[in-house]
C-alpha cells in the first residue's frame, strides 16, 4: 500500500505535537514536584529536623517531644505549591486546624492539666522552703527579657522570649501565642531544644559552682505527707497564685486541677486520662505543629510596620532567640545553685540543703530533677537527692508559669 508524501508530513506533525504535549505534561508534573522549588534553606531545616530525630532516638534526648518536633520541621520544610490548602498557613488546610491549638494557646493549659495529674507534690509540702530556689531560677526570665530588649526586639517580643529563661515549653508556647504570634516557632524550638540538653547544659554549671564538700551535703529525708494535705495544696496553690497573677489562670488553673484530680482519691479515671492519654495526644499535635511551623522562609506582614517580610525561620532573629536561649538557661541554672548556697549561710547545719538541687528550680520536669540526682551519686554513691530535687523542680513549674502572667499582665 502506498503511502503519499502529505500523509507522512501528517503522521510526523502528529508524532510532533504528541512528543511536545508528553514534554509539557513532564514539565507541568516537575513544577508541582517539590524539587522545582528546592533551595538550600529549605535543605537546611530538613537537616535540622532529622537531627532531633537523631538526638530523641540516639541519646534518648526528651524522644516524645523532639520526634514530633523534628518530623513537623521536615513536613512544614517541604516545598509545595499554594492555593492546594495543604500547608500550615493555609485557611483551611488539616495543619492550619490543628496550629489553631497552638495560635490559640489551647494545647499548652492540656499540657499543664496532664502535668498537674502526674505529679506528686509531697516533696514540696514536706519542705516548703525549696520553693523559693524554683523561685531564684526564675532569674532566667527576666534576665532574657533584658537581653531581648537589649538586641532590639520590640518590648511584646521580647516579653515572649523571656520565658524561655524558664525551660518551660508549654509556658513559652502560650506568652508567644498571645505576645508575639510570628515567634512562636522560633521560641518554641529554642525552649523545647534547651530542655531536651539538660543532661549536656547543666552538669559544668553545676561543677564550676558547687564544691566537692557542698555536693556531699547530705539532707534530712522528706517528712511524710498526708492526704489532707495533698488534697488542700493545689486548692490553696490556685487561690494564692490567681490572686499575684491572674493572668496565669489557663496554666495554673488546668495545673491544679489536674492535681486535685489525681489526689482527691475520688476521681481516678479522669486523673489517668489526663496523664495519659490526654497529654499524649496533646504533645503529638502540639510538637508536630510547632515543628511544622518553622518554614525556612515565609513572607509575612510585619506586626508592627505591616510591611511585607520574611518571618521564616533562617533570620537573624531565631540566631538572637538561641543565643539567649543559651544564655538565659545558664543563668537560670546559675541562679538557682547561688541561691542554694546562700540559703545554707542562714541554715542551722542539720537543716542545710544540697545545692545541686538549686539547678532543679528550671521548669525542665522531671529532667533537672533527674540530672541532680545523677551529679550527687558521682559524688556519693549512696546519696540520693532526687525527691529532693523535685521539689524546687514543679516549684519552677509553677514559678514560670507566675513570671508568664506577670509579663502578660504587664505587656497585654
């Protein structure tokens, strides 16, 4: 059969527009891929994220938070197209509902309620006295609030950075929320990163301060409590800090709850969901979001000049909030040691206390608490200083949550 020439002109015009139709198709396909939008910022922070992921499985840094933490910083540093309602700050998008918890400050009071119904705070009613060390370390807040201000962040940011000086995740989650939106990321991974290096942060602190002889101070065991007593603290704990700091409500409130659940003897079940469920559920939204909210890059309206410009996460700024972070957690830990030592300067003898528990009053719970029994039994095998420690440690729960209301008080 013969073919004539305007047929073949026809079959290769067709082969043509068909090579040419497949090509724009695999460049259609290639835009929406994330690899035409990759660059090494965004390279950068899926580093990072794996990291925590390495630090939570490795060395068992805090692996409930830095897991969710780290897979949120690889999810939200994925480069995707918008208008899809998929990314974190999309209106509509499944991660945009649940960053709504954290925006909103709803996960972290969830947070305090869990901690309050697993915590026994025995140690502390039988020797309140450590109350004021989880007080000392809270230096770090308004020690940070000074150097915040000092670089040239604007008086709300800076009120947000604070407390960080605190170690307290949650606390440092809920200012953000209400004082500095577009840091919360920043804030939030520096807050989680320094409590997760508590094991790494405070050991040289604790040894260029306290003295071989001072770490062998030996504390008189902790008298028993009774359950009369356990019932009344989180009730006269609620009144007596609402009424220094009402703006601490959401936290302390939901914290003294959840202790009145566990200790009133008659409410078991919902004293187990809170410190079980209920929390777990919490820290994976809660970690998961906040990871996937530090972008590498994202142009915003700027809170104060509104005018367009990048609020991600590689900016000058989140350098300053680590560094801060960094210094504010020294000199929590600091604070609570010298102030350790100064109590023993009016202390009879028998009644002195050991000062590595001064590095317990940050709000790292209970991993300040474990890190200083850890540092005694180096120095004395057979000196256990962990119920000790435990006391200024959910006192600097509660004291940051304070120095937080105070500073919303202030600044709101």
């Amino acid at each position: 059969m013969l073919v004539g020439q305007g047929d073949l002109l026809a079959a290769a015009q067709s082969s043509g527009s068909a090579g040419s139709s497949m090509m724009s198709g695999l460049e259609i396909f290639w835009n929406y891929t994330a690899f035409a939008s990759v660059n090494p910022q965004y390279l950068i922070m899926i580093v990072v994220g794996l990291f925590f992921i390495y630090l939570a499985i490795k060395y068992n840094y805090e692996p409930l938070l830095l897991i969710p933490i780290g897979t949120g910083i690889i999810i939200g540093n994925i480069p995707m197209q918008e208008g899809f309602q998929i990314g974190i700050y999309e209106e509509g998008s499944v991660l945009n509902y649940l960053y709504f918890g954290v925006t909103q400050g709803i996960y972290p009071p969830l947070i305090f309620l869990g901690i309050g119904a697993m915590t026994d705070f025995s140690s502390l009613i039988s020797n309140p006295k450590l109350m004021l060390l989880g007080a000392a370390a809270q230096i770090g807040v308004f020690g940070t609030f000074i150097g915040a201000m000092a670089l040239g962040f604007e008086i709300h940011e800076a009120g947000a950075i604070s407390i960080i000086g605190g170690a307290d995740g949650p606390t440092a989650i809920f200012a953000s929320a209400k004082l500095a939106p577009h840091l919360i990321g920043s804030i939030a991974i520096a807050a989680y990163s320094y409590m997760a290096l508590v094991p790494v942060i405070q050991p040289p602190i604790m040894n260029l301060l306290i003295s071989k002889k001072e770490k062998l101070i030996r504390m008189k065991p902790p008298r028993s409590v009774s359950k009369l007593e356990k019932i009344l603290f989180p009730l006269i704990g609620l009144l007596l800090t609402l009424f220094i700091s009402p703006s601490a409500l959401p936290l302390l409130g939901m914290l003294f709850f959840g202790n009145l659940l566990k200790e009133s003897g008659v409410t078991n079940r919902l004293a187990e969901t809170a410190r079980t469920s209920m929390i777990d559920i919490i820290t994976i939204l809660l970690g998961l979001t906040v990871g996937a909210s530090t972008q590498a890059f994202r142009l915003a309206a700027d809170p104060v000049t509104g005018e367009m410009v990048n609020q991600g996460f590689l900016t000058t700024s989140s350098i300053k909030i680590f560094v801060l972070g960094a210094i504010s957690f020294a000199v929590a830990t600091a604070g609570g040691l010298l102030f350790a030592k100064l109590m023993n300067v009016f202390l009879k003898k028998e009644d002195r206390v050991n000062p590595l528990i001064g590095a317990a009053g940050v709000s790292a719970v209970p991993d300040s608490a474990r890190v200083v029994q850890h540092e005694g039994l180096k120095a004395d095998p057979s000196n256990h200083l962990l119920m000790h420690a435990m006391a200024p440690n959910v006192s600097g729960v509660i004291g940051s949550a304070v120095a937080a209301g105070i500073m919303l008080s202030f600044l709101m």
